[in-house]
C-alpha cells in the first residue's frame, strides 16, 4: 500500500480525537461503569472497526480488507487474554474500582504509542533483512508451544524492570490520592501509585507486544494495517476489562486456542519466507485460509471454555447440594 501522508495524519488524528473523547468523559465523571454502557462502548468501538474493514474492502481490495480483519481479531483476541494480567495488576496495587478506569485508559494510550514505534521499527527490519520471517515464525512456534504446555497454575504479576526503575526512581507516596498523579507532600512534590500503576499497565502491554506484532506482521506487512488492527484492539479495552471481567475465569480454553492461532501464523511465516527463497514446495497461504483458521480456532475454544464452565458449575452444585443432604453426626454423649 502506497498512502500519501495526509492519510496517515488523518488516522492518526481519528484516533486521538476518539481516545481524547474517552478520556473527557473518564476525567469528567470518575466512577465504575455499569453493564449498559460497557456494551455500548464496546459495541461502538467494534463497529468502528469493521467500518474501517469493509471501507477497506471496497476501496483496497479483499486481500488488504481479509489481512485488516484477521490482523484485528488476532490481536483482539491476544489483548483479551492479556486483560488476566491486567487484573492482577489492578488487584495487587489495590487500585480504587472508582479509578480503574482511567487507569486502564492511560495505560492504554501508553502502550499504543510505544506499540507505534516497536511498529514502525518492525515495519524498517523487515524490509531490509528477510531473514527475520525465520526468526518471527519460529518464535511464534516456541510461544505457542510454551502456551500449551504451561500447567495450570495461580498467575502471579511479577515486576518488570522499568516499573522497578519507576517505583525506586520516583519519590511515590505510600497511599492514592484520588485520581492525581502528584501531590505535594510535607513541601516536597511526589508521585502517587496512581502514576505506577499506569507505568505497570503500558509496560506490560508493550511486553505482550513481543508476541503479537510478529504475528500481525505474519499476516500483513503493510505498516499502515498493522497500526491500525493494533489501534483497534486497544481501543476499547478499557471497557471490555468490565464488561467481561466475570467471564475471564470461563474462558479456560482461551490461552490453548491462542497458541493454536499463533503456531498457525509462526508455521506459515516460516512457509512463505521459504516460498520467496524459491522453496518449491512451500506454499503462499491464502489470506481469507488465515481469516478462516482464526475465527474458527476462537470460536471452538469459546464454546468449549463456556461448555466445560457450565459442566464444572453444575458438578459443584451437585456436589454442595449431596453434602447439604447428608445427615449430620449425632454427638456421643459421654457417662
């Protein structure tokens, strides 16, 4: 895709108009969101998305359309499952639920712009050393594989080292002060974990980013493709972090299926970068094949999460009410 620069600018000034909305209500009226309006947001930011899709569609062509689709899914699909850590974020720096929202929203934005510039540093790679397609499929393979063999476990949020840099370099205080970033303490201006907690979540985004670009970029090369899916999965997470937070713990399936979307686009990588070397028997995968194998994969695990949920909650009712049934031992009665 040849863009003029206007259409970048253009993009780009789109979304920072719609995040800059966002963030006005989020400033103006701190508070948790309800159900309602977690549906709309999302369902408005979906359908931005598959406008900006079928625009393309009609005005690129099914190939540039198909890769925007299944480059968005994909990277939606990964930002969903990346809401776990999310959580624990949340949890363990015990943000007020009032505020979480802000939180999310700036951290969010935080991870957009460095995902821009991890972008636009791929886009560059790529271009002048081929042999990366190697090097990103087969780290697509070692991720996917370690998703699936990873046993069941308690996740834990472990530091990163520019939170830790964070958290030693600035003075913070010890407890939030509502929504505020700083305050003045005894004379002296300092941080609040407010501040920490946004570093936390756009760091570890951009860590979660290591996987998800090189699999974008299995799917698409073009830049311009590539930051908008990126764009689009994000907008919208803050409310999607409500809106499912309580379906997160049914979804058990999702990382499983997610390492199969992954080993799929790392294994075709591998495949095209051969096809291109003039590897004969290495097949060009079809774009609208990827689209198929990703909505299909995500559709199976969902169903199958939700099917076992449902059969786990049944048996542990069952069993709570075999229990309640059971009569209680008579006490002995001692001489």
């Amino acid at each position: 895709m040849t863009l003029p620069l206007w259409i970048w600018l253009a993009t780009i000034g789109g979304f920072c108009v719609v995040l800059a909305f966002d963030f006005w209500l989020v400033a103006r009226n701190p508070h948790e969101p309800s159900f309602k309006e977690c549906v709309g947001w999302v369902s408005f930011y979906v359908g931005l998305a598959i406008a900006f899709g079928v625009g393309l569609l009609v005005l690129s062509g099914p190939t540039h359309g198909g890769e925007f689709f299944a480059g968005w899914i994909t990277e939606y699909s990964l930002s969903v499952d990346n809401l776990f850590v999310f959580l624990l974020i949340m949890s363990r720096f015990q943000v007020p639920r009032m505020y979480r929202q802000k939180v999310l929203l700036i951290g969010i934005i935080l991870a957009l712009l460095m995902r821009g510039a991890f972008i636009a540093a791929g886009a560059e790679a790529i271009t002048r050393f081929d042999w990366l397609f190697y090097v990103f499929g087969a780290f697509l393979v070692y991720t996917a594989w370690k998703l699936i063999g990873h046993e069941e476990e308690d996740a834990e949020f472990s530091e990163n080292i520019a939170l830790r840099t964070a958290r030693r370099v600035l003075p913070t205080t010890e407890t939030y002060h509502g929504a505020s970033l700083t305050v003045r303490h005894m004379g002296r201006r300092m941080f609040t974990p407010m501040l920490i907690v946004m570093v936390a979540i756009g760091t570890t985004d951009l860590l979660f980013a290591l996987d998800s670009i090189p699999a974008i970029f299995g799917l698409t090369q073009e830049p311009y493709l590539v930051f908008t899916a990126n764009a689009f999965a994000l907008m919208g997470l803050r409310q999607l972090f409500f809106l499912i937070g309580g379906l997160l713990d049914r979804l058990v399936y999702l990382s499983k299926g997610l390492s199969v979307v992954l080993a799929f686009i790392g294994v075709k990588l591998i495949l095209e970068a051969l096809h291109h070397d003039g590897v004969s028997w290495a097949p060009e995968v079809p774009i609208m094949v990827s689209l198929g194998v990703i909505i299909g994969t995500l559709a199976i695990t969902t169903v199958l999460s939700l099917m076992k949920s449902s059969r786990d909650a049944k048996a542990e009712k069952a069993e709570a009410e075999k229990q309640d049934d059971e009569p209680a031992e008579e006490p002995s009665h001692g001489r």
